[in-house]
C-alpha cells in the first residue's frame, strides 16, 4: 500500500484549483470540495460523487480477494452517502481489469460489490469494463437523494463551541479493517434526524482524523482542539498493533492512518443518548488546530493523514 503521512501532495492542491475554475451553474447548489455535490433537478435535490480505487493504493491484488475488492469499491461510495445523511439511490461501476482476468474473476469482483449493494438498496445500474496492461482499477460513480424532512449536512457548518463526536475506533485500519468497514449510512440518518439543526457538520473519516478534522475546520472556517485523554476511548486494537511494529505511537495511527470511515460530526450542546455509538474527541473553536494533552498542555496539531 502507498501511503503518505503529510499534506504535502497534488491532491488538495488540486482539489483547490479545480474550486477556483468551477463556474455558477443553475443546477449547482453545492460543487467540489465536500464529500459530494449537490444539484437541483426537476425532481428534487440530486448527490452526486465518484471514488477511483487503484491496485497498490487503496488495496493489494497480491493480498486481497476481488470479492473485498469490489465491496470495498462500493463502500467507500455509500460512505460519502452517509457523510451528508442521504439515501444511497444508484451507482455506475467502471473498471479496468488486468489483461489476464478472465469471466470468472470478473463475476467474484462484481459479487462484492452486488452483495454490499443490495445491503444498501443501491442499485448499480451501468458502467464500464475494459481491459488493460496494467494493474486492477476501478471507479464508482454514485447518486443519492436526501431523506424526507433531513437536509444533506455538509462539512461546512461547524461553529465554536460545537463538540466533537466520532462513531467508532480510529487508526490500524491498513491491517485489515479497511476492507470490510460499515459504510455508516444508516447511523448518519440516525443521528441527522434525533439532532436536526443542531448537527451543524459532518464528514466521514477517509484520510484520517487529522486531516479530515482540518478540511471540515478549513471549509467551515473555525478551529478545533482535540482532548488526548478522550482520544484514548476510541483508538482501536488495530492502532496498538500497527505502533508496536513500527514505532509510532497508537495516538498518531488514529491522527493519521485513515481508511477508518467512521464519521466525525459537529454538534451544538450534549448528545445525551443518541442510540448510535458516539465518542466524544474534543470541540469547535474560533481558529487553530490544537489538541490538548493529558496533562493539560495544548500543542499544535499538524493535520497529517493519508494523501494519495
């Protein structure tokens, strides 16, 4: 797996310039820069996102079977759904397989990606399929519609003050929970519809806390302090492995490492019992990324995580 563990990287540069190009649009509610676009058509509001997953990044033909491979490939689509608290309503599947696959590992690819499908009422309704030289790729491209009476929460809307939740363990997940992770699709609905308009923001954790707490801070134009001694509750097995192998500390694989898909919300005043599992990690504030350690000391929190 290729991995990087800072900022530095054409991806969010990109993403930024991509921002900066994107015209007015009359069907355009919200562009790029969240966890999907959201549109207008006749019918109502429309989502939209695609995810590209490559052999050697985001899974390892060598080590994975094509049937997580392909649920996997779907998962992380339906947890874009989940990071707005929509309904997952269709998807189109484009894939690039090796020049030697044949019909079989096709159908064991696509059987992960049905099975997780059907888990969802998703429907895959068309794509792609080519051949190629190179090694596994593939995309998903897929759309969704907001629940009645729950609007798509963005990324955008968190406010000091706000605490901070996430819905399960971080870090480790490159030993093997990447791979088989619940998209938090029906959770996100919980949660959207018990808050309302106190969920102010919500995104779900692909590259890492770290990094991904700074993209909501960033579009949402606030800070945050994360609390170390609340960190601990949600740092996984799998984090105390991965630092026993490699010398980092199981705190900076659940800052860092990514692929955890949990969701990290934003929520104005106590969460009391919301049904769903909710850790709280720290709170919104006015600027800065800090995070305030057992001690008491605040330190600077550079926003490291997975970029491709």
């Amino acid at each position: 797996m290729l991995r990087s563990w800072t900022m530095a990287g054409i991806e969010l540069e990109l993403v930024e310039w991509l921002r900066a190009q994107q015209r007015e649009h009359p069907a355009v509610r919200l562009g790029i820069g969240d966890d999907m676009a959201v549109v207008e058509s006749p019918s109502g509001l429309l989502l939209i996102s695609s995810d590209m997953l490559l052999d050697g990044v985001h899974f390892d033909r060598s080590r994975h079977s094509l049937r997580q491979i392909g649920r996997k490939a779907i998962a992380c689509s339906l947890s874009d759904c989940a990071a707005m608290a929509v309904r997952p309503l269709v998807a189109t599947v484009s894939v690039a397989l090796s020049g030697e696959r044949g019909m079989a590992d096709a159908q064991e690819l696509y059987g992960g990606m049905l099975a997780v499908a059907e888990e969802y009422q998703l429907a895959i309704v068309g794509g792609d399929t080519t051949r190629w030289g190179h090694r596994l790729a593939i995309d998903v491209a897929i759309a969704a519609t907001p629940y009645e009476g729950i609007e798509p929460v963005t990324r955008s809307g968190a406010k000091p003050g706000d605490n901070l939740y996430v819905t399960g363990p971080l870090g480790g997940s490159l030993l093997g929970r990447h791979l088989g992770f619940t998209p938090r699709v029906h959770e996100a609905r919980a949660l959207a519809d018990q808050f309302g308009d106190r969920l102010h923001a919500m995104i779900d954790i692909s590259d890492g806390l770290g990094l991904d707490l700074w993209r909501m801070c960033e579009a949402s134009k606030a800070g945050a302090t994360l609390d170390e001694h609340q960190l601990e509750a949600v740092i996984s097995d799998d984090a105390g492995r991965a630092a026993a192998a490699d010398g980092r500390t199981p705190l900076e694989h659940a800052l860092g490492d990514g692929e955890d898909f949990e969701l990290l919300l934003a929520v104005a005043g106590d969460v009391g019992r919301p049904g769903v599992s909710l850790y709280p990690v720290g709170q919104v504030t006015e600027t800065g990324l800090t995070i305030r350690r057992t001690d008491g000391r605040i330190e600077q929190l550079k926003p490291r995580g997975w970029v491709h």
